[in-house]
C-alpha cells in the first residue's frame, strides 16, 4: 500500500507544476540534479543576501554561469511563459531572486538593471535596517521610508514580485498597502503555531489574504512548531493552518532549503549584514523528516494526500498558485 501510495504521488507530482518559492541552498551541480530529482518545474533561487550592488552582481554573474553549465538540468525564467517550456522540457527553472534589497544601494535605477537580467523576485529588507524598510529582528519598526514607497512604485512598474519573509510587521503592512500589485510571504509560518519573530500573526496572514497577497509556507526547522523533531507531517499541519486562514488559492510552497551548507552559513545568515550582532540562534538545523533533501519533494506530495487533500489543492498549492501570482505581477 505504501509503495502505492508513492507511486500515486509522484504521478501527481509530474503532472503538476511544481514551483519552489525559496531556496538558498550552496548551489552547484549535485543541487541542480536533486531539483530534478524532486520534481522541481521552477524555483526562486537567492542571489543576494546582505551582500552589495557589486556583490550581487558577481551572484548574478556566478548564476549566468551555472545556467549555461547546467543547461541539460536547468533553464533561466524570465516569464511565466519560460516555466511552462521547463516544465515540457524536464528542466527546473530557475527564478532568480533577492532577500534584500542592499543590491540596489541608494539607486533606484539598478533595479531596472536587476529585472533585465532576469531577477524576479525581491525581499524588502533581510531581518534588520536597510534605506528601504525595517526586518523582522529590529527592535523598533519604523515601516516604510519615502525612498522605500519610491522602490515600490518601481518594483510595480518592472513587474518584481515585492517579498515580505525577513520584513517587520509595520514595514510589511505599509509595503502590502503601498503596493498596486500583490505581494508575498514567500516562506513563512504561523505563529499560532510557534511563537517567533520570523513567523507571522493570524491577523499578519489575514491581512496580506484580504488585499489580494500571497503566502510561501517554509518548513525551516528552526520555525516549526516541533522544531528539528518535525516531519513531513508537522509541515503539512502548518501549511493547513495556513489555509484554513487564507484560503487555499493563495497559498504555496517556500521550503527555504539550505541544502549543502554548515554551521559558518549559518552564522553568516544570523548575524546583522553577515558580521555585525548576532540576532538569533538556529541551533542544530535537520529539515523535517522525509524532506531532508531537495529530492524528497514527493514525499510532500505523498503527506497532503494521507491528509486527505483533493487533487485539485494539491495542484494549486504544489505551483499552480504560484504561477498565477506571478503572471499578474510579471505581466506574462
């Protein structure tokens, strides 16, 4: 019964699209082949954390590189249109994105520059201050600047999904307020299931719902609610909370994988601007149960059906809400 189960979920999982909206995981080829192994159709790939305009341009040029290395695994996604042709080719595209907006510095016409080669998504600010808004680990939030409402009206005009995971809750409701376009949560939990400062209220979650966002549930072990004794199971739990909030048309993955790094990744990660104050403690991070790896991923497929999920939450849950977010905001 076991083994058919499987077998029914991975046939789900290869008639779906399948979309991935965070993964920060040391890149290279062995990662790439366990995205195809898990059934990957595409997936927001990070290409800048704390790092500078020059910084993240040499992301974005390691990228490019990776791309035309890994051509038979992998294809670049500009639209909506290109995740479609990976899907029909068997390749993981790829979606390149920020968690930061320190790429830009104080010039707003980079941003144009970052959308031309091919960055799709952006975060606000990465858990502390930045020129634009306040992260989630700021003692004091003081929203959205000025020189912030001008990004957004950029990023709306460039077609750049506006991310609000690592945001603070003020600077999140006026990005949510400020945006024409919807905006995302694209790997967070409930903190009505695990109080913690990177997890959202039920009010936080009704909120974006109401005014037409998004949410990416992660399974960051760290945020959990059984932390690293989760499974596939416990995450399943907590994307349910989430829908039974926000309903589940609007509601998709963000696993936040982090595959192939060590503890010094970690570090780098939870401390302000990757070398100032230290502003949380992980401790040991073990992904849930039955999805260590990025291959796993039909081991998820396989929970929401034991849960009793219909076919037809699966398919928008696993991409197909995903790909409808990101035709409105790209525009393709």
């Amino acid at each position: 019964m076991k083994d058919e189960a499987g077998t029914l979920a991975n046939e789900l999982l290869d008639e779906s699209i399948v979309i991935d909206g965070l993964i920060v995981s040391n890149f290279g080829r062995s990662v790439f082949e366990d995205m195809r192994r898990g059934g990957l159709t595409a997936a927001n790939c990070t290409c800048c954390v704390w790092e500078n305009f020059t910084a993240t341009m040499n992301n974005v040029v390691r990228w490019k590189g990776w791309l035309r290395d890994n051509a038979d695994l992998l294809r670049q996604v500009r639209t909506t249109g290109d995740i479609l042709q990976a899907k029909q080719e068997g390749r993981t595209g790829i979606i390149l994105g920020w968690q930061n907006l320190t790429g830009i510095e104080d010039q707003i016409g980079y941003l144009e520059i970052f959308k031309q080669l091919g960055v799709g998504i952006m975060q606000i600010a990465y858990n502390t201050q930045n020129l634009v808004g306040t992260g989630c680990y700021e003692k004091h939030d003081g929203g959205l600047s000025d020189f912030g409402h001008d990004v957004i009206a950029e990023m709306n005009r460039l077609g750049i999904l506006c991310d609000l995971s690592h945001v603070g809750p003020q600077t999140s409701t006026d990005v949510i307020l400020a945006s024409k376009q919807p905006v995302a949560y694209s790997h967070c939990l409930p903190a009505g299931l695990k109080a913690h400062p990177r997890n959202k209220t039920d009010e936080q979650l009704r909120f974006i719902a109401d005014r037409g966002g998004f949410v990416g549930v992660t399974m960051f072990p760290p945020f959990l609610k059984r932390g690293v004794e989760a499974d596939v199971d416990d995450y399943i739990e907590a994307i349910d909370y989430v829908i039974n909030i926000c309903g589940e048309d609007i509601v998709g993955i963000g696993t936040d994988f982090t595959q192939g790094y060590g503890q010094e990744f970690f570090d780098w990660i939870t401390h302000d601007k990757g070398y100032g104050r230290r502003l949380t403690n992980f401790g040991d991070v073990i992904n849930p149960e039955g999805m260590r790896t990025i291959g796993e991923w039909p081991n998820l497929t396989a929970a929401m059906q034991r849960r009793g999920w219909s076919e037809s939450r699966i398919t928008k849950v696993v991409g197909d809400n995903w790909l409808r977010l990101l035709r409105t905001v790209w525009g393709a």
